[in-house]
C-alpha cells in the first residue's frame, strides 16, 4: 500500500517562500483523494460484480475517477471483463491480469488477496462512491485551473477563445459529475400518454414552444428544445418584424424568459417595434400630423407596461462573437432561466479564431455550428436569422423572387445545423407597376424548407406593414 500511495498522482502546487528571507523551499500538496473508499469500491465489486459492477455504469464511474494508478487499471479491466461477460473471480483474474502483462501494474498477487479481503459494508457503497467521486470533481478543478494559469501566462493571442474554452471547461466538469438516472418503463409510457394527449388537446397544437403562427405551429410542432429555426430572407422582406412577433408571443404572452442579440438595430429600436406593434398602433402616421385618441393612448401605455414586466432581454452588441454571444446566453440561462433566444442576423456575427480568418465560409459554419451546439447544451430552441443572396431576384416568371434554401449564403454549413429552416418572401416587394402591387398588398409567405421533424412546405401570412406585423388570416381591421 504504502508502494502505491508513492506512486501515486502528484500534479502539485509549489509555493515559493519570501526569497528577501532565504526561504526559497517548496512546498507540494497532493491532490485530493480518498484512497479507503477507492479500496471499498474495488473490494464490494470483486465480491459481487453483478450487482455493484452494474451500479458503478450506472453512476458512470470510470477508470478516471480512481486517484492511485493500480485501482484505475483494476476497475478498467474488471469492467472489460464485465462488459465481456467473464466471471469475475479471484483465480481466473490472477491468470488474466497475468496473461496481459497487468498483474504488477494492479499491485501484484498480493494486493489482489488485499482488496479482496479488505470487505467493507455493502450498504457503504454510495457513500463510498460518492467520496471517489468528489475527489476526482475536485482534481478536475485544480486540473483545469492550472492548465487556465499556463495559457494565460502564455498570452495567447486569442484571449476570448481561451475564455470560453475555460468556461466550457468547467461546465464539462459539472455536467460529468451529474447522474441522470434512466426512466423506468412506466416513466417512459407516461411521457408518450401526455405528449398523445397534448397533439389530441383543442388548447395546445403543439409539443414545443408555439410560435403565436398557427399554422407554422402545425407543421413544425412548436419550437423544442436544442433546435435551432433559421429564418431566411432578402433585404426587406421583414424578417426582423418576424421574429419580434415570435419574441412576442414567447414572451409577453407565455410569460416565458426570453433573450434577443441584435447585431443591426438598437434596443431602443427593437423595442418600438414591439411595443407599438403589440399596441396596434402605426407610429408612423404621428410624422404626418396625426393626434393618437385617448383608446389609442391607453393601448400604448398598456404595452409599455407589459414589456417592462417582463423578462424579455435585448444585447444589441454590434458584431458579437459566438464566443461572447455563447458566454452570455449561458449566463443569463443561469441567472434567469431563458427559455427561449433570438438572434439577428447570423451574417453580421464574427467568429474570432484563427482558421475563420481567411475564410468566410469557415467562419459562418463555426458560427453556424456554435449556435447548434449552444441550443442543445442549454436545452432551448434559438431562432436566428439570416441574408438570402442575390438568387431570388435572378429568376423570371413565376418563380420571380420565390427564395430557395441554396439561396442562403455560405448555406452549407446552415442547412446542415438547423433543424428547421423557413424562407420568408413578399410578393408585392417584386411586383412591376402599381395595380401589380396594389393586388399584392399584404400577401406574404414563409416557406419551411427544412423541418427535420415534420413536414414541409408554404405558410400562408399578412403582412401588416404599418405596424410592422405578421399575421395569420386576413390583415386586422384599423382600429380606431
């Protein structure tokens, strides 16, 4: 034993003493461990690998979680053993262990009879497990914490992708140390039920988020969990009114915890957007003279009231990274419990590392696939939006200004990551003379040429231009 705790892990801590004093010794400090509790591990398994071999897969214990040398290669043998199906015991692991050139790695013959007659309490295994586990969460840190110092004395030139490198870092180690145990049969059939009950419900069409869009709703089954939902257009066509009236709906009426990144327009600006569209109110008409009544007023002071009251979130930081944009959302997702996140436009992010430099592809498929990668580590789906190229204008007849999805720029990496992706288009924004553009008034269409999970095709919308507003069903009514 005392052969094995010297050659155990020492990955220390130096600490230098005040050299103006002489003291110039170090002083080590081994890394956390629990080398008793390893031994009642390694011990309760070896005399009853059913059961306990089981429980430690289940608690994802792994050959990385044993602070001495010879207990990690002991449990990566026993549980290739286990997964083999061999018969674990005393004899026939000797011979293995031998066979494989690992019986002096493991301690010898010697400390095989130890372990197997070190014979803790079974009923001690979680607690014991628990310890193991623990110490190698706190060796984790420190290791992650020294390796953080040395790049940072490095002064790498990419400080904001070390940045989110050592935060991504220490979220694995969280996410490592969690146990998620396996729903049983009755579970599993229970989910099914209520999710059969929620398509079958009048009141709720949908499994995931519902976009306020009726229809979209129908095809794509609301927006769940991890999927990212691109809207494409041209210049224009008001994507970003879209994905404000989603924003809308999530938010405000829900009551559902919502983020935006802005990479175009202010705040200040997305906010009027909103609040005058949910007041139903055109505040364009007050730049020609016009006195909103009393009811008119109402609307608007009522809407301020609900934005302010709710938990929407707007970053309007120009030309944010995927590295910050990743940074924050994890942050407020903690600190707030965003269910939800829209971003405009995916064209205007950067990504700052080295490879995207000379490549403007590269950096919209990191970009493209740091949002995917966001949206399933924070279990929320997120809404982007995105630049059609010049494709649409480039067609005649019928097809005139019809978007397809090779019309995405840099599309390759953006079809490939989003699980759905809906094509916005106006008629009326292509038509040739007036009468053409009078019978188009209001007419709009998304596509949904991706939907990974459920079907595609036309979305019929209105467009309500001076509140700047999608609709379901004919344009509303001017209210007075």
């Amino acid at each position: 034993m005392a052969e094995s705790l010297k050659n155990a892990p020492q990955n220390l801590f130096s600490k230098k003493g005040n050299e103006e004093q002489g003291d110039s010794s170090d002083v080590t400090r081994a890394l956390p461990h629990a080398v008793g509790p390893e031994k009642s591990l390694l011990s309760t398994m070896l005399q009853d690998p059913q059961e306990y071999m089981a429980h430690a897969i289940e608690e994802k214990l792994t050959a990385s979680h044993f602070y001495l040398p010879n207990h990690s290669t002991l449990f990566g043998f026993l549980l290739e053993m286990f997964e083999n199906g061999s018969e674990v015991e005393l004899v026939s692991l000797v011979q293995r262990l031998l066979d494989r050139g690992l019986l002096e790695r493991v301690g010898g013959p010697g400390y095989l009879t130890e372990l197997y007659t070190y014979a803790p309490s079974p009923g001690h295994f979680r607690h014991h497990l628990s310890h193991v586990k623990d110490k190698f969460v706190l060796r984790s840190i420190i290791r992650t914490a020294n390796e953080a110092v040395a790049q940072a004395y490095e002064t790498p030139d990419e400080v904001p992708e070390l940045l989110d490198s050592v935060e991504q870092s220490i979220l694995a180690i969280r996410e490592s140390a969690e146990t998620t145990e396996a729903q049983t049969m009755k579970q599993t059939v229970e989910e099914v039920m209520r999710n059969f009950q929620m398509l079958l419900s009048k009141e709720r069409q949908s499994l995931g988020i519902s976009t306020g869009f009726e229809e979209l709703d129908k095809k794509s089954g609301g927006l769940k969990p991890g999927e990212m939902f691109v809207i494409a257009a041209r210049p224009s066509m008001g994507k970003t009114s879209f994905m404000m009236n989603i924003v809308e709906n999530i938010c405000l009426d829900q009551g559902k915890p919502t983020m935006v990144f802005s990479c175009e327009m202010s705040s200040a600006q997305l906010v009027q957007r909103l609040l005058f569209a949910r007041a139903k109110f055109a505040v364009s008409r007050l730049s020609r003279g016009y006195t909103p009544v009393k009811k008119e007023l109402e609307r608007v002071r009522n809407a301020s009231v609900q934005i302010v009251e709710s938990k929407l979130f707007i970053d309007d930081t120009a030309g944010i990274s995927i590295n910050e944009l990743r940074a924050k959302a994890r942050r407020k997702k903690k600190d707030e419990d965003i269910q939800f996140i829209a971003i405009d436009y995916l064209q205007l992010m950067k990504s700052r590392t080295k490879q995207a430099e000379n490549s403007r592809e590269r950096e919209i498929a990191e970009i493209s696939g740091g949002i995917k990668a966001l949206a399933k580590e924070l279990s929320i789906p997120i809404l982007i939006l995105a630049q059609l190229n010049r494709g649409p204008e480039g067609r005649t007849g019928k097809s005139l200004g019809v978007p397809r999805m090779s019309d995405l720029r840099e599309s390759g990496s953006i079809e490939q990551d989003a699980d759905l992706v809906g094509l916005l288009y106006r008629n009326k924004y292509y038509a040739e003379n007036e009468e053409e553009r009078a019978a188009l008034e209001g007419k709009a269409e998304l596509v949904l040429a991706k939907n990974r999970n459920g079907e595609t095709g036309g979305i019929p919308l209105t467009f309500v231009e001076d509140l700047m507003r999608f609709e379901t069903g004919p344009p509303a009514e001017e209210m007075e």
